[in-house]
C-alpha cells in the first residue's frame, strides 16, 4: 500500500473515534455547542492546544487524562467551528443527531480531501515531523485565527478562519495517527 493510501486509511479509523465521540455527546448533551460563538470555539481549542504543550514541555501531568483525547477533541471543536460558521450563531439551536452527523461528515471529508492533496504536494512530511511540533504548529494556527478574529475576519493576503480550522483537524489527526503508531 503507497504511503497516501496508508494515511488516508489511518486518517478514517481516526475520524471514526471523532466522529463516534462526537455523537455520543451529542446524545449527553444535546446540540447544546450551537450556543458557542466562533471566538469560544476558538478559546476551547486554544485550552486543549496549551494542556497538550504543557504536557509535552513538563513531562508529567495530575489530572488522570492524557493527550489523545485533548487531539480529538480539537478535531472535535474544529468541526464544531466549522458547523457554525456555515449554519450560523443564531437562530435554532437544537440539531438532530442525524443532523449533526451529517454536518459532521460534510466537514471532516472536506477538510480529509484537502489534505490529501497537500499530502500529495508535500509527500507525507508530517511522518518525519516531531510531536511537539505539531502541536506548535496548531498553537500558531490558533494564535492567526484570534488575530483574523478580532480584525472582524478582514484578511490581506491570508486564508480565512475556516482553512485555519481544517488545518488544526488535519494536524491533530496527524498527531493521533503518530500516537497511535508509537
């Protein structure tokens, strides 16, 4: 099997915990997310992006949870950001869990598809990349994504929030995908 077809494999049995985690927090709790701004999404990711770099920096951590589920649920809120930004902050509130599930795979196919094809001009570089850096990498996607946030979305030259958010999904995928093969 080539190494594209190997990641894209990978890249499934990973959204597949997302996407099983998702939805059964969507039974828990409902859509309550929708009430969540973009900047809070934002922040959610930024907590989990910073517990995973304290982690990494101290070697150690007290709170009886490890990294993998802080990757997945940066997956998680990516999309959810995602979701949001096309269905908008206001107005109902409450999706079905067949609704989420369908915005769900809307998202993270199309954030998978863009991968596939930066994979393909970048040659699989993330497998030779360090954990740490991966997990930089997001710190400063998110740090960009605040900045084009309060400039109320306006860019120059640069890529949107949304591309920042499937960034994040596929940088925390490479990272599950490379805690799971450790």
């Amino acid at each position: 099997m080539s190494e594209t077809g190997k990641t894209e494999q990978q890249f499934e049995l990973v959204i597949g915990k997302c996407r099983e985690i998702f939805l059964t927090k969507m039974k828990d709790y409902g859509s309550s997310w929708r009430i969540l701004r973009i900047p809070s999404l934002t922040d959610q990711i930024m907590i989990k992006a910073n517990r995973i770099r304290s982690i990494e920096s101290k070697g150690t951590r007290k709170v009886d949870e490890g990294v993998i589920p802080e990757y997945i649920g940066m997956v998680n809120y990516s999309v959810i950001a995602l979701i949001q930004m096309e269905v908008g902050e206001e107005g109902d509130l409450n999706l079905t869990p067949e609704e989420g599930e369908k915005l769900f795979n809307k998202h993270i196919y199309a954030t998978r598809d863009l991968m596939l094809n930066k994979n393909h001009d970048y040659n699989e570089i993330w497998r030779d990349m360090r954990l740490g850096s991966l997990t930089d990498i997001i710190l400063m996607k998110l740090m960009r994504i605040k900045q084009i946030e309060d400039n109320m979305g306006k860019t120059f030259i640069s890529e949107g929030i949304d591309a920042g958010y499937q960034d994040i999904i596929n940088y925390s995928i490479f990272a599950l995908i490379k805690l799971g093969e450790g």
